[in-house]
C-alpha cells in the first residue's frame, strides 16, 4: 500500500457516515479495489475508523463554516488535500489551493473538473499545487503559493499529514505557515498524542502499515505531544479536541468503546499572532 491510496480508505470512510461528516460527495471517490481492502483493515485495526474519520471531517468543516462566514472572500489551504471535499460544502465565493503530492493532484484536478462540467459538483473556485513535503525545500513551497495568495485571510488546513513526517519536516512546514499567513488567520491540524503509543489498536496500526506498505513509499510513524502546540511562537492554541470528544457532540447516537480503544486522533485550532 502507498500513501496515496490512504486517501482513497479515508474518503470511502466519509462516505459511510455522510450524517456524520456533513460530505455528501465523499462516494464519488469510491472503488472497487478500496472497497476490496476494508474489511481486512477494520478486521486487522478496528471498525470505528470509519465513523472516527467521519468525526474529523465533521470537526473541520465546522470550524472552516464559522471562518468563512465571517470571512466569505478568503482562501483555504489545503496541505496534503488528498480526495477531501470541503470546498463544495464551504461558499462559492471561497478560493482553494489544493497541495498534496502530485498523483493525487492530477487525477483529482481530471475528476473534478469533469464533475464540475456535467454538474455532479457545485462550480468551485480551485488551485492546485504539487508537491512532496519531504523533498521539497520551505522556500519553494512559499515561492508557489505567493502565485495563488491575495490579501484575503487564510485558513490552513494539516489533516492527515503530519503522521507521515518528520520532525524536522514538520518544524519546517509550521515556520512556512507562520511565514505566510496573516494575524488572526486560523490553522487546523490534526496528529497523534504521543500516549497513543501505549494502546492496542495503535500497534495493529503500525502492524498493518509495516505488513502492507510499499517499500520504496516510507513515513515516520509521527505523534505530537500538546505543548508542541502550545510552544508556536507565531500562533496561539485556540482549540485542543480530539475524534472521541467530538462524537460526543456529532455522533450522540453512535456508541464507541473507551478512548484507549480507539485509533483516536487529537485536533487543533491555532490562531496567527
């Protein structure tokens, strides 16, 4: 399994649980080769994960509703987009800059411009951007976006990513973050706590990436303790949440385990000093 095929597992996950995501394009990403692979993952790692994906979804979109309605005119930057959806929920008037690695991109650009012209998906204003964090030096990343970026607010967007990198990536990503954005801009993030480590289904998690992965498409297994949120010096840590708190507000009617039982991912609003 490559990475980019975790963006097919996590927008069929949206799609079983649309109640709960609010995305009600997730399906039209769905295959037969994802579908294929589902019941050995939720067997080999745990059945939640769909409705916990579902949760993340559900959480961003809300925060992104909250900032682009007071902000209806700024841009929302997508890093590591993957098949995410939010643009078509968000206004119309809103820009989006998509950035993930560049198979994602380009087969995403194709499908959506097409649905787009048939009307399947709402007309949507979208940039692309191509581009492998781990390679690619901060300096590009900010010359490329600089094309795409007006005076407008920013709303920045890291789901799904950081478990994927290094630190020394990821310290670099979040000081091109500083770099571009604005006071009062908001940045969402989403990783791992750190005691994750100690659970279960954690280590089936690492067990099933180490059995299935491809070789030549490595990650870094990366967790995030709290206080590496708190210690930004260009931001202010707005919102601490994570997947099983929020099915208390989203999910009431689904009952989860305990939260060590879990594959429970913790969530971040940051605001731009």
């Amino acid at each position: 399994m490559q990475i980019h095929e975790t963006a097919f597992i996590i927008s069929t996950y949206r799609s079983i649980h649309p109640e709960v995501s609010k995305d009600p394009y997730a399906h039209l990403w769905n295959n037969s080769k994802t579908d294929s692979l589902l019941p050995e993952i939720l067997d080999s790692i745990s059945e939640h994960e769909p409705l916990l994906h579902s949760l993340r979804n559900r959480f961003f979109l809300e925060e992104m509703t909250a900032f682009f309605e007071r902000y209806p005119n700024a841009t929302l930057l997508n890093f590591g987009a993957g098949f995410s959806m939010y643009q078509f929920v968000l206004p119309e008037t809103v820009l989006t800059v998509e950035i993930d690695k560049e198979d994602i991109v380009n087969y995403k650009k194709e499908k959506v411009t097409a649905w787009m012209k048939d009307g399947t998906l709402p007309k949507r204003k979208i940039n692309y951007l191509s581009m492998d964090f781990n390679t690619i030096a901060v300096n590009k990343i900010v010359h490329e976006l600089t094309k795409s970026l007006t005076d407008a607010p920013t709303f920045i967007l890291l789901e799904g990513v950081l478990f994927f990198l290094n630190s020394k990536t990821t310290n670099e990503l979040f000081q091109l973050f500083g770099a571009i954005q604005k006071s009062g801009d908001l940045l969402g993030s989403v990783s791992y706590d750190p005691q994750v480590q100690t659970t279960d289904v954690y280590q089936k998690l690492l067990a099933y990436f180490d059995k299935n992965n491809d070789t030549n498409d490595t990650f870094a297994h990366q967790t995030l303790p709290v206080s590496f949120y708190q210690n930004l010096k260009e931001y202010t840590l707005l919102k601490n949440t994570d997947e099983f708190e929020t099915a208390r507000v989203y999910a009431v009617n689904y009952t989860l385990p305990k939260k060590a039982e879990v594959l429970n991912e913790s969530f971040y609003i940051l605001k731009k000093n």
